[in-house]
C-alpha cells in the first residue's frame, strides 16, 4: 500500500504586530532553556558525590598509615608507594570501565550505578582493615573494578537535558565531585585515630584502637552505599530502550504544543503511525533532541566507529588535562607532608585537609556561580581552550610556596597555597567543558554510555600513569635533591604547555557527524 502524507497545518493566530513573522525569523530566534528535572539532577548529583569520597578519603592519611603499617620507614620514601596504592585503583578501572558504560546502554543506567556503589562502599571498608601492602592494593583494585559510575552518570545528565540547559547541568557535575572532595578532605584529615580524640571510644569500640584507621574507611563507606540506594529506589532509569511506558506519553506531549503555533506542520505516514515529523515552531521546541520512536530505533555504535580523527583529538586534550589534575591532587597531600628540608611543607594530616578543602570550596563557587555565566557568554570549545592555560600558574606557584616555608613565612605559604588551588579551581572548569563537548560528539543517543565510558576509560588510563609516575618523580627529585625537590613541578608546567598547543588544535566539527 503507497504511503498518504497527511498535512495538518495549524491556523494562524489574528493579525497582530508581529503576525508577518517568517518562519525564518522564529527559527533564528534562541530556544528559551528548558527547565531542568530538578529531582532526578539532584539524585544523579547525589551518586557524584560519594565517588571522590570513597576514591580519595585516604588522601591526607595514606603517607602516615605507610609509617605506621612498616610499609616505609623513611618519609621520603613514601611517595612511591603512596602514587602506587593511588594509581591502581585507576588501572583496575581502565580494564572495565568502557564495558560499564557499554553494559549501561544495554540493560540500562541504575543496575550499574548500584554495582558501582556497593564496590566502592565495600572496598572502603577492607581498606581500613589492612595492615600490609598488599591488602591495601586489593582493595583498590575491587573499588577500580567495580566503578564505572561516572561514565553512566554522564550518560544520565546527558539524557536527561537538552542542548538548552546541559551547560547548567553538566557545571553542577565537578560541582558535586569538589563537595565529595571537601567531605573527603574532612573525614580523611579528622577521623584516623579517632580513639586519641575521644578516648571512651577505646572500651566500647576496641576495634578502632587496633585499626586506627578504620573510623575514617567506615563513614567513607557509607556515603556510596546509600547513594547506590537512593539511586535504585527514586532515580528514574533514562536508557530509552528501558522505559517503555513513557514512550507514547513523551510523544504526545511534545507534538500537543506544536499544534497550536503558526506555521506547525505535522506529516503522518499511513504505514508507520509512529514516523511523526515536525516542523516548525523552533522557539517552542529542541528539534535537536530526537523523539523517543526514533531513539527506539538507533542502535549503539561499535568502539571503532567511535574514533574519528575529531573525537580522538577530544580524547588526547582531555587525557592531557586528566593528565595534570590527577597529578595535582595525587602531589598535593605528599608535597604538604614532605618535610620543609625535602622540598615540602611538613604539614600534619589535619592542614593537608584544610588546603585540600580550600581547592574544594574555590571549585564549588566557580562551578556555581561562574561557569554557568561564562558558558552562557562564551562558545564552549573557546572557554575550554582559554581555561586548559591556568594550571601553568598552578603548578609553578608551589615551589615559591616551599622557599617561602624554608624561611619560616607561614602567611605567605598559605596565600601561595590558596592561590595555586584557586587557579587550579579555575582551570577545573574546562572539564566541565569537555563533559559537554564528549555529549555533543555521541553519534546518536543510545551512544552516550559507549562515548562517555571511553571518555572515563582516557581518564582511568591518565590516573593510572599520574599520581604513581609523578609521585615517584618528586621521591626521586627529593631524594637526590634535583632543584630542591622541585623537579616535579617543572615538568607539569612543561606538560600544560603542550596541553594549551593540543587545545588551541581543536575544532567542533563533531557536530556535523550528529546523526
């Protein structure tokens, strides 16, 4: 039977003053955002704060525990060993974190974010048991294993908006990772030992008198268990293929409104009632964003389709940026604990903290209140390449920072500090840039976990050769007192030059491959 095309154009409204509009003009005009699901964002958000909780809560402690277990003897050997236990978690999660994100767009969003939470909830726990080296790694490795939440929560934010409202959504993604940062900072910085400051606790609780940092492991642990099950219990699952009952629903309430503007123009296919093309009405509407009929039809594309020469340039800038950060914040609590002498700035386990939560509140105040404003104002590739220069400054601040300490300027070591986090805080803004641009780049919907997931797998890969390498840099720069155990430093302010160049390369023609 021949397909009938039905027309059904909607009348105009009286004539008015602005009754000769073109259709042209309507389509020139920008969208108004789209309001954003403001539950399911805060659910989503809610799963992105436990990660950093449970990935970096050993932060300011780890150095001390590798004393206090026998695992080094000599502080200055500690960087090693600590880059190490860092790193593998990384590496653990490299081996699974693209079949996650893959797994999630097959049998949907939520059962892979409750995997990945029970995991890191679990391994949390065994970490505060471990009195060896060993056991240590283990239990990293079980975390790495089991995460791939950040990957699958991309994917949810990204399903969840539009091309109108995703740069809101997306600045409140690093938003949420510097409070779990904050969090982590507090209960990795106060609890260890937590039987000296309360020493009740040693009759009740024995157990934390013998594993003095269990305590801390504990409440790290808590934090992705119950993110895991608000998750499962009120986020809604945003795979298309996995709500079923929305289907019909989404549709007849996106083609209701189109009906009654001017120039609306349904086209009805006899053979295929549920083949809706709309057109225009623009301003009304994201046309960008396809029908749920349609998503039901795409299907995943495979990892070779995925690596255009335009997202593997992506993929290289951000490995270089993750490159840097995970640096920074691997060096941070070793740099601070490593004796002034050494090239550090001897700080005890609670001032390591305390800086580590100055960079967290600087992140959440640029990703509140700057990012959305500078996003609305600026192209996002442009902002990306302008915000990838501030970690130079970053990184060559901290060595003025020990000459300052050597000389007993105590102030003046924490304004260099505070001033290298709020550059670094600055600069932090260019992943919420890249989460945007890794979104726009999916060849189509049902492809956000696939991309998303080799967007975490480069970022595994960067975590995994980060902290261990340059950890073991500044050990070594330190103990054989290569420029004063600054060494470490010079190199990263290399690599954000090159970092800048591969940025400055970049082009958006991922766009164009939308299908």
């Amino acid at each position: 039977m021949s397909d009938r095309r039905l027309d059904v154009e909607a009348s105009p409204r009286p004539s008015s003053t602005h009754s000769d509009r073109s259709p042209v003009s309507q389509e020139d005009k920008p969208r108004a955002r789209t309001p954003l699901p403001k539950v399911q964002l805060a659910i989503a958000c809610f799963v992105r704060v436990t990660e950093p909780i449970a990935f970096m809560a050993l932060f300011p402690y780890i150095n001390q525990m590798l004393l206090e277990t026998g695992v080094v003897d000599d502080p200055r050997k500690t960087g090693f060993y600590a880059g190490l236990i860092e790193s593998i978690f990384a590496i653990a999660e490299l081996c699974t974190v693209f079949q996650w994100g893959a797994a999630s767009d097959r049998w949907g969003r939520k059962p892979v974010l409750l995997v990945g939470c029970v995991g890191a909830a679990l391994s949390s726990v065994l970490f505060g048991f471990s009195t060896n080296f060993p056991m240590m790694v283990i239990t990293r490795v079980i975390n790495g294993l089991a995460n791939g939440n950040v990957a699958v929560l991309k994917s949810v934010i990204g399903e969840l908006c539009d091309d109108t409202n995703q740069s809101l959504a997306f600045s409140f993604f690093p938003l949420s990772m510097a409070i779990g940062t904050i969090l982590a900072s507090t209960i990795g910085g106060y609890l260890p030992h937590i039987t000296d400051q309360y020493p009740y606790l040693r009759r009740s609780f024995p157990i934390l008198e013998q594993y003095p940092y269990l305590f801390p492991c504990l409440v790290a642990g808590a934090f992705p268990l119950l993110g895991g099950l608000v998750a499962w219990i009120w986020m809604e699952e945003t795979l298309p293929s996995k709500e079923p009952n929305k289907k019909s629903t989404r549709s007849n309430q996106e083609v209701a409104p189109l009906l009654a503007q001017p120039h609306a123009t349904v086209h009805y296919s006899s053979t295929d009632v549920g083949d809706v093309r709309l057109e225009g009405a623009a301003d009304h509407h994201n046309t960008d964003r396809p029908l749920d009929t349609e998503e039901e039809d795409e299907a995943p594309v495979s990892f070779r389709d995925l690596l255009t020469p335009d997202i593997n340039a992506m993929m290289t800038s951000f490995g270089l940026l993750q490159l840097q950060g995970t640096s920074f914040l691997g060096l941070i609590p070793l740099f601070c604990f490593t004796p002034t002498f050494s090239g550090g700035l001897s700080f005890p386990s609670s001032r390591i903290g305390l800086a580590m939560s100055i960079r967290g509140v600087s992140t959440i105040f640029v990703q509140l209140f700057v990012f959305p404003w500078l996003s609305s104002k600026v192209r996002i590739l442009k902002l990306y390449k302008a915000l990838v220069m501030l970690f130079m400054p970053a990184f060559f601040i901290l060595p003025i920072c020990n000459l300052l300490a050597r000389h007993g300027q105590d102030v003046g070591v924490w304004i260099g500090l505070s001033a290298s986090m709020i550059f670094y805080a600055i600069g932090n803004m260019a992943f919420s840039c890249n989460l945007i641009m890794t979104n726009e780049a999916a060849p189509n919907r049902r492809s956000l976990g696939a991309i998303n997931g080799l967007s975490q797998a480069v970022s595994s890969l960067m975590r995994a050769v980060g902290p261990g390498t340059t950890s073991t840099l500044f050990a070594l720069s330190v103990d054989k007192n290569v420029l004063g155990g600054q060494l470490v430093w010079v190199v990263l302010s290399g690599l954000s030059v090159v970092s800048a160049l591969v940025a400055l390369g970049m082009k958006n023609s991922w766009k164009k491959q939308r299908v």
